[in-house]
C-alpha cells in the first residue's frame, strides 16, 4: 500500500496499519475506560518477546504512557505487531489547493516521517523515547524567535509541543513492534548529525508557514479552513490508524496559546 508521509531521503515511509483501526481519537468514551480500567490491573511495562539471537542491541523504551494516550499505544502496538511489514512506496507530489494550510500540513507530515528515522535512531541505540532536556530546548528556542514570525511565545510552544508529542507517539508505537520483530527494518540514520538538523530546518519551515497562518483573521471562516484543509490532506495521504492518530495531534492546535482541552492522545499523562 503507497505510505502516505511526504519523507526526505533519508526517511522511509511509516508502515500502514489494518483498516479495522481506523481513527483512534474515536473511540467510545466507554471503551476507552473499560481498555483504561483493564489495563490499569496489567503491570506498568508490557512485556516483548526476546530478540532473536545475536542480536547485540537491546532497545530502552521510555516509561509507558498513561490514559488515553497509553491505551492509543496499546492498541497500535498491537495492531503494528499483527500485521506484516510493507515495502515502502515513494510519496507522490500533492496538488496545491490552500497555499496557506498546504504547506503547513505537509510540512507536519514530514516532521512525523522523520520520527520514524529517530525511532530507528533509538532502537539501535537503546536511548528512551523521552528526551527532555532536548525537548526544553526546542521549545525555548521557539519561543524566543516566535515573533520573527508573527506568532507569540506561547503559540509556537503550544505547536511544537503538540509536534513533539505527535512524534513521541509514533516512536512508541514503532519500537514496540521493532521490539516484538527483534528487528528494524533498514538502518539507522545518525541522530545528530543528519536527522536533528534536519528537523531544525524543517522547523524554521513550519514557523514561516504557522505565522502565515495566524496572520489570517482569527474568526470561524479560519477554523473551518482549518478542518478542510487537515481532512482533505488526510485523505489524500491516505492515512491510518497511527498516522491519522499522530496528524490530528499534531495538528490540534494551530493558533492557540495553550493545547485544547480535548480527548488527544497526550492529554492524561
């Protein structure tokens, strides 16, 4: 099946998912309390199969998430686990229909791609998911420049918060199959001089296209632009279950000062 993710060369497309986990973020409140409830009884680390032998690499997972965002895992890990991995295709170039929201969605399309190379990173290695002093510093860094690019302080923390969150979902997601595979498929790129900067370039991107953005009127012709353009790029990108639930995060809070209080997948920690 074509990957959807518009990737770099350095960056494989994401593995699809089976259709019967269609959108995450749409489960019923009462199944997600129940899966909650149930695995609140479990132990705190889900327990993987031991890597095939030979294999010199033992990879650290982060501490395992908690509410809504740990049963999302959950349910992706083992969906990515019972299914077969798939060869990566080459993304197609995409038609420009909103010069303003395209952009800016394909750019946060990208930035989830390149998780999956930092995962990769991260399995070899053995580093944790969570990287907190890297994480401050990123959102330091933005919030420094943010008016360079017409948003406040608190807008563009808001974003790349949310972006990294997106991203730490798809890094758990994808180590936990790696760990039950013993294996990740093909090899890793160096984190700090090829991906890192990568991604710093790309956020520099992602800030010119958000101010763009948020120069637009802040009334509902622009949430409703908003919810257009995020629908139809997913469509198009035929995106699924792990990829749509990281993009609606992602994409959550565009123009805000602090995340919406909402059912994402980062909300209960």
């Amino acid at each position: 099946m074509t990957s959807a993710l518009p990737t770099p060369s350095i960056v494989p497309t994401l593995p699809t998912l089976p259709s019967r986990l269609t959108h995450l973020t749409r489960l019923a409140l009462p199944t997600l309390f129940a899966v909650c409830a149930s695995a609140q009884a479990a132990p705190a680390e889900t327990a993987f199969p031991e890597q095939d032998a030979g294999t010199t690499v033992t990879p650290t997972l982060a501490a395992a998430p908690h509410g809504v965002r740990g049963v999302a895992v959950r349910l992706v890990s083992q969906a990515l686990a019972a299914s077969p991995s798939q060869a990566a295709q080459p993304a197609k170039p995409r038609q420009i229909v909103d010069p303003v929201l395209d952009p800016l969605m394909n750019g946060i399309l990208k930035r989830l791609a390149i998780s999956e190379a930092v995962a990769r990173n991260k399995y070899a290695s053995g580093k944790p998911v969570q990287d907190t002093p890297r994480e401050q510093a990123l959102l330091d860094s933005v919030g420094e420049r943010a008016p360079q690019f017409g948003l406040t302080p608190a807008q563009a923390r808001t974003f790349f918060r949310l972006q990294i969150e997106a991203g730490k979902l798809v890094q758990t997601a994808l180590l936990a199959r790696w760990t039950r595979d013993g294996h990740a498929p093909g090899e890793p790129v160096d984190l700090a001089t090829r991906l890192r900067p990568a991604l710093d370039k790309l956020g520099t991107s992602l800030m010119h296209d958000l101010g763009r953005l948020c120069a637009l009127p802040d009334d509902p012709s622009r949430l409703a632009r908003i919810h257009q353009a995020r629908e139809r790029i997913a469509r198009t990108a035929k995106l699924e279950a792990l990829q749509r639930a990281a993009f609606d995060e992602a994409t959550s809070g565009l123009c805000l000062s602090a995340p919406p209080r909402v059912w994402t997948l980062s909300l209960v920690n």
